[in-house]
C-alpha cells in the first residue's frame, strides 16, 4: 500500500511539473509576441559623404524678346479693333481701323495750327530782327560816346595841367629873381661916404615880395586842386561811358520762343503728314511684322492717346520665357546658369539660360525670372516647364530629410543603441542633437562632428519615436 502510495504521487508530481513547465513556455510565448507588437519597427541609413542638389522648379510662358510698338496719333477715335492679345499676325495684318470723321477732324484742326503757327514764327522772327539792328545801334552810339568822352577828358587834363605848369613856372620865376636881388643887393642900403641904412625901403620890398610869393603860391595851389577836378571828372565821364558800352555789349537773355514755335510747326506739319497718309489708307493700322500681339491699350470706340496703341513681340527677336520663384531660392540662381525646360507634351529643351531676376512689384516674397530660349524651340504663347540646378558640397556627413525632428528651436535626429535588461540586451533609439548646414527636398548635410559614418541613423518608424524608445530594424 505504501508503494503504490508514492507511486501515486510521483505521477503526480510529474503531472503538475509538466503542467508548469507549460504554463511557463505559453506565458514565454506570450510575453515575447507582446514584446514583439511594442517594439518600434525602424530603418536606418549610416551617414554619407555626398553633394547637395538644389533644384528650383518653376512654370513659365514664352515671349518675344523684342517688342514692337505701334504708335498712332492722339484723339483719333477707334473705329475698330481687329485683334487681341496673345494672337500671331503677319506682317501687313489689320490691327485697328480708324474713323474717318476724326481723321477729317484732326486734319482740319491740324491745317488750322500749322497756319497759326506759321504766323507766330514769322512775326518772331521779324521782331528778334529789329531787336538785333536796334541792339547793334545802341553798340555802336555807346563805343562813339566813349571815345569822345576819352578824347574830350584828355583836352581838359591836358589843359589843367598846362595851367597848372605855368603857374609853377610863374613861382619858380619868382624865386629866382628873388634870389638874384637878395644876392646883388647885399650893400644897397649903404651909399659912398654914408654909413647909414635905408631900414624903410628895404621893409616895403620885402612885404611886397610876400605877397607876391603868397598870391603865385595860391594860384599853383587852385589850379593844381582844378587839375584834379578835372581829371576826377574825366574819370567819372568814363566811368559812366564805359558803363554804357557794357550794358550796350551783355548778352541778351535766352530766349527760345521762337524756336519753341518753330518746333512745334514742324511737330504740326508731321503730323499733318501722318493724318494725310491715314486718310488716303481710310484709317488702316497695319502690323510693322510678324509677331505676337502683347497688349493693346485702346478698344473699339476709344481715343487714342501718347502710349503704344499695340505692342507686340516681333518673331524676328530671340524668344523669352517669363515665370516667378520664391525669394528663398535666389542664393540658387543666377544669370547664365543653365535651365532645363519642358514643354507640354513632356519634351525636354536644352540651351536656355537664365538672362536676369528681377523683384515682383506685386509680391515681395517672389521674384520674376527671366529666361532666354533657343530660337525656333517653343512659340510665343506657348508654356512649360523650367528647372535650375545648382550643386553644393560635397559635404562629409548627410542624412535623409526624413531622419529630421525638431523641436523648441532645435534640430536632433535618432541613432540606434543598445541597452541591457532582463530579456537581455535589446536596441534602443537614442536622440543626438545636430546642427544643419544645407538641405534640399531630399537631404540634409550636417555640421562636422555631428555623427560618425558608423551611427545607424533612423530614417522610417512605424510609430513615434522617444529618446530610449525600444527598436527593431524591420526586414522590409
């Protein structure tokens, strides 16, 4: 009894360990397909030495390089137009038709002005030549005023100062004969035998001799004064002559009437010719050549004015396609760069080349671009296509776009790692900061030291990826 006993509970035993053993695998099993369905499935790419493509896309229409305006004279009245933008004419085609009552208007208006001023510049011209022959006598009398006033200054001077010698001569006259009588007379006043002096007479000469002396000396001194009235008067005469002949001899202030006139009469009669020509063409505009209607300014029933009736692009110029880019990819334009160009029918055009870029006075964060085409490549009117390419680098460390997040302002990407816990050592995603150099749609090139070109970068995650979040690299 006892054996059967204890093989009885052995059985058992080996029952419930069996039974644990498999509750244990089952609870494994599960824990692992859990663990499986948590685990963020990932790609990597390691980091790559590699150029930057930058790649500007844009739309365009085709132009003519050459336009070709079409002038008619003012306040003529359309009586039709006869094309519109964007249409191809040939040379010799119809583009407005004028009325003709303006036209017969306009001629008669214009007859009426060229007569008008055909009599302003005749009696222009007839005064501004009495002004030059009344110019030329007022000349002529102020040069003869002056050389007479010269002339006659001179005889005055001249004669004051004759008068003013002779009364020097007279003074020096004077004193000579003094000195001679002082000289002889030394002893006059003694006789022979006598020893007396004639005090008396000598007293009366020498009063006389004084006033004399005084009289001659008063005279030199006025007319010597009347010498220098008399010169001061001549210069004063001169002064004033000379004044005349300068006034006489200044230009005339400019004066362009009569060429303003004159101007405006051949302005007249030309277009008095240009009204003729449109009368005996019943008001017909014709194209000047092949091309392309642009724009036009006038429509039926309007007045013309002073711009262009109709512009157009002549087909004799290089083409020009026309289209915008964003302001932030002109550091990747530039004129002369090479541009692709695809027409509508998805064929590829080479040999254009970007002419100029210019601001867009509607938008300020676009810009206008302008691109030369080969000839005979697209009409004008046509569209297509335009794309730039410009290379940066080569750059030592770049990633996929997609390898980026962002965050507060700063730029990190996910690298795999490994981290060891109870079901062993399993991959992680850790997060590194980096700093970004240049990108473009695709990729980006990363500062130096950012990462290693060992370093698993995640590029693809199934779900959202967090610093320490637990990865598998997926097999698809």
């Amino acid at each position: 009894i006892i054996k059967e006993d204890i093989s009885t509970m052995k059985k058992k035993l080996i029952q419930a360990t069996g039974i644990f053993f498999s509750v244990m695998l089952i609870f494994t099993i599960l824990s692992r397909v859990s663990d499986s369905v948590n685990v963020i499935q990932i790609q990597t790419k390691n980091p790559a030495n590699q150029i930057i493509t930058h790649e500007v896309k844009g739309s365009g229409k085709v132009e003519g390089s050459q336009e070709v305006a079409v002038f008619v004279l003012e306040n003529l009245q359309v009586e039709q137009v006869m094309v519109h933008a964007g249409q191809t004419v040939k040379k010799g085609d119809i583009l407005l038709k004028l009325s003709q009552n303006s036209i017969q208007a306009a001629l008669k208006n214009l007859d009426d002005k060229v007569k008008t001023l055909e009599g302003q510049a005749k009696d222009l011209e007839s005064q501004k030549k009495v002004n030059s022959q009344k110019r030329a006598a007022e000349q002529a009398w102020a040069g003869n005023s002056y050389d007479l006033a010269v002339q006659s200054g001179n005889v005055s001077v001249d004669n004051a100062r004759a008068e003013v010698q002779i009364a020097q001569q007279r003074l020096d006259e004077f004193y000579r004969e003094k000195e001679a009588k002082t000289s002889g007379d030394d002893l006059s006043g003694f006789t022979d035998g006598e020893e007396g002096f004639n005090d008396g007479e000598t007293t009366v000469t020498q009063e006389d001799d004084s006033a004399t002396e005084t009289a001659l000396q008063d005279d030199l001194r006025a007319r010597q004064e009347a010498l220098n009235e008399v010169i001061a008067g001549r210069n004063q005469t001169l002064a004033s002559a000379g004044k005349a002949v300068s006034d006489a001899s200044t230009p005339e202030a400019s004066d362009s009437t009569l060429e303003n006139v004159q101007r405006e009469l051949e302005n007249a009669r030309a277009d008095m010719e240009k009204v003729t020509v449109l009368q005996s063409t019943e008001g017909v505009i014709s194209s000047p050549s092949d091309g392309v209607i642009k724009s036009l300014s006038v429509q039926t029933g309007d007045l013309t004015g002073q711009t262009a009736a109709v512009v157009l692009y002549s087909a004799d110029g290089a083409l020009r396609m026309t289209g915008t880019i964003s302001k932030d990819d002109i550091k990747y334009v530039s004129a002369g760069a090479d541009v692709k160009i695809t027409d509508n029918n998805n064929n590829d055009i080479s040999g254009a080349t970007v002419e100029n870029i210019t601001e867009n006075k509607e938008e300020n964060d676009i810009r206008d671009l302008s691109i030369i085409m080969p000839a005979n490549s697209l009409s004008i009117g046509q569209s297509g296509d335009f794309s730039i390419s410009k290379d940066a680098g080569p750059y030592s460390c770049c990633v996929p776009l997609s390898a980026l997040y962002q965050e507060n302002g700063k730029v990190y990407v996910y690298v795999t790692d490994t981290e060891n816990t109870v079901l062993g050592t399993v991959m992680i995603a850790r997060k590194v900061e980096v700093t970004v150099q240049d990108r473009n749609q695709t990729t980006a090139a990363l500062g130096e030291g950012s990462l290693s070109t060992d370093q698993a970068v995640i590029v693809q995650a199934d779900r959202e990826l967090k610093d320490g979040s637990r990865v598998r690299i997926s097999e698809n």
